[in-house]
C-alpha cells in the first residue's frame, strides 16, 4: 500500500521536531456550486528541525508518533521569505529618530 505525498506550508515551528503544516485546497459547496477555499492542518515529525515558518515541505503519511502527528518531513522544496515585522517596524523607528536628532544639529 503506497502511503499519501502531500505538499503544504509550514505554520509553525515553535515545538522542537514537530512542525504544523497547513496544505490549501479547493471545495465546491454542495447547494450552490461556488468553489470554497479551506485547509488541512497536519503535524509534521521534523526530525533535524529542517523547516522553518514559510517553508513549502512535501510530507509522507507514517506511523502515529503521538496522538496527533502522524505525517513525516521528506525534503523542504522551497525557503519561505518570512519578514519579522516587530524588528523590521522597531528598525524604521529607530531611524526615523535618528532622522530627526540630525535635522534638530543641522538647524
């Protein structure tokens, strides 16, 4: 029996060796026919802590390795560009200050 290849993005990395990937899909609505767009959210054994927030993974069905995951890492396919806002807004702020301490000596 050949077991599921699915690919999805990882959403969360904050548990060690364990990652939660999301993977879209589309679904028609029964009564009106209007496509839908919703998720499947599977925790993903990530054994070298290889993915991290962004990532696109491609993931295999395994064994239960605890009561919810049950999906293994095969290889990350893409490097996600994730942005930490809080650093990037703090660094604008910081030189948005310095801005103005230079124009307050220039006057």
């Amino acid at each position: 029996m050949s077991k599921n290849v699915m690919q999805g993005v990882v959403t969360s990395d904050k548990t060690a060796k364990t990652r939660r990937v999301e993977i879209p899909r589309l679904v028609r609505d029964s009564k009106y026919g209007k496509y839908l767009r919703r998720r499947t959210v599977c925790y993903v054994h990530d054994e070298n802590n290889e993915s991290s927030l962004g990532d696109t993974v491609e993931i295999v069905e395994s064994r239960p390795r605890s009561k919810t995951k049950r999906w293994e890492l095969v290889r990350v396919v893409s490097k996600g560009q994730f942005i930490d806002l809080v650093a990037l807004r703090a660094a604008q702020k910081a030189r948005r200050a310095e801005d103005d301490e230079t124009e307050d000596e220039l006057s």
